[in-house]
C-alpha cells in the first residue's frame, strides 16, 4: 500500500493513513474540529498487523 486514506468515524474523528518515507506510514488521529490528537509512525508490518487485528475485532 503507498497511498493515503481516510476514514471517517460515527463521531466525528478521522483516522489518516499516509505513506511517510521509503518503508513507514503516517497514522493521524484528528478530533471533530480537525485537530491532531495522536500520529504514530508504522511499518509497513505494523500496518497490516493493525488491519489484521481489526478485522478481528469486527467479526
């Protein structure tokens, strides 16, 4: 995956993925009013591990 998305939640959050470098992802946690409540940096592993556990998760 080397590209951004966004996922907007019931809430009013948005969760950003975003290529950031060679080998990492941006995940950005904004509130409602857009402003920035956490960004980790992952590797590309880390990121399928994360989507692996959500849809976990949601069964």
């Amino acid at each position: 995956m080397r590209r951004h998305f966004t996922i907007h939640t019931a809430d009013g959050h948005t969760i950003s993925v975003s290529p950031a470098g060679l080998y990492k992802y941006d995940l950005h946690v904004r509130d409602e009013a857009g402003r920035t409540l956490a960004t980790v940096t992952m590797t590309p592993a880390e990121l399928t591990a994360l989507h692996a556990e959500i849809e976990e998760v949601s069964k």
